[in-house]
C-alpha cells in the first residue's frame, strides 16, 4: 500500500466517522438542543475537512520535483502518466507511451505548435490498436520540460504527426531516452537528467 493510498484511506476513514457520528447524535434526543447542534457543526466541520482532505489527494496528480533533481509523475485515474510540456512555446499535455518510438503529435497538436497537418507529407506508417495510420517526420524547434524550478530544454527534437485520429499527443522512447533515469514505481513515475 502506497503513502497515497494510507492517506485516502485515512480521509475515508475521518468522513465515515463524522458519517456515523453524526447520525447517532441527531438521533439522540437527550442531548440539550444546543450541545447537540454544536455537536452536529462540528461534525460536519470536520467532515468538510476531511472531504477537502480526499478531494485533494486525489485530485494532485500533477507532477513534483524530489531533492535529487527527480520529476515524479503520478498516474491518473486512467492509470496514465502524463506530462505537459511546451512546444515551440505552446503547452502540450503529452500521454507518456514506452510502446512509442518517438514524439508523435495529433492533428490538432500540430496546428497549435505550428505546424500545418494538412500540407505534410505522410510517407510512414505506423500499426497502432485502431488500424494502420500515416506519419509525417517533423522536426520540433523546442520541447521544455518545466517543473518545480528544473527546466529541460531539447532544441531540433524529431517527432511525427498523426495522419489518424489520436485524441493526445504522445510521448515516447525517442524523447524519454534522454533522460538519465526512467522508473516506474507502482502509481509513481520518476525521471532524472
């Protein structure tokens, strides 16, 4: 069990609690009427912090810097990992895909770094689960990686664009490996240059 997981576990906890609690005292009718809504508002307070509690945790999926220089990503409820990264200026949000060779860009991706999808020449072919679909070779005048202070700046990175239809951009093999370090770690992905 991760340290995510006890803490979700621990707020779920918290709100079952002032659940039941609550309950019991409002249906206690021998209780001084004010000692039993002070009770019940305190209750509820503390269920709205635990409530704010969870929401939190499960909603801070962004990534975080460690000490040692290290980007971590957390999984998303989808169970992917995604990054968002600027492309010749443009914030992208990449899903992080080790099955792919390479940067690949959707259609509407491309047109907002700059690219026109329409006027490029798709000569490959890549096989992915929706069939077989074309690829144009681009090269990226900059891809940043910005994050709690670090930046990475890659200059005259190669990508491709989709010629299907792909709902995000991916990140794959061709730009992870230029990291030092790759580890999956349960819900947690780190990287480190």
């Amino acid at each position: 069990m991760t340290a995510d997981d006890m803490m979700q576990l621990v707020y779920l906890s918290i709100w079952g609690a002032v659940l039941v609690g609550y309950f019991l005292v409002a249906r206690t009718t021998n209780l001084g009427t004010t000692l039993r809504h002070a009770v019940l508002w305190g209750l509820i307070f503390v269920g709205v912090a635990a409530g704010y509690g969870l929401w939190q945790n499960m909603t801070d999926r962004g990534p975080s810097v460690t000490g040692d220089g290290e980007i971590v990503l957390r999984a998303g409820s989808d169970r992917h990992f995604k990054l968002d990264l600027k492309v010749n200026g443009t914030p992208i949000t990449f899903i992080l895909d080790t099955g792919a060779s390479d940067i690949v860009l959707s259609q509407d991706d491309a047109a907002r770094v700059g690219l026109d999808p329409d006027s490029l020449p798709y000569l490959g072919q890549a096989r992915t689960a929706n069939g077989t679909v074309g690829l144009a070779r681009v090269e990226l005048a900059e891809v940043v990686l910005a994050e709690g202070g670090l930046e990475f700046r890659d200059l005259n990175v190669p990508a491709f664009v989709n010629e299907g239809e792909l709902d995000v951009s991916l990140l794959g093999m061709g730009y992870l490996s230029r990291y030092a370090r790759i580890a999956i770690e349960g819900e947690r992905l780190i990287l480190q240059r």
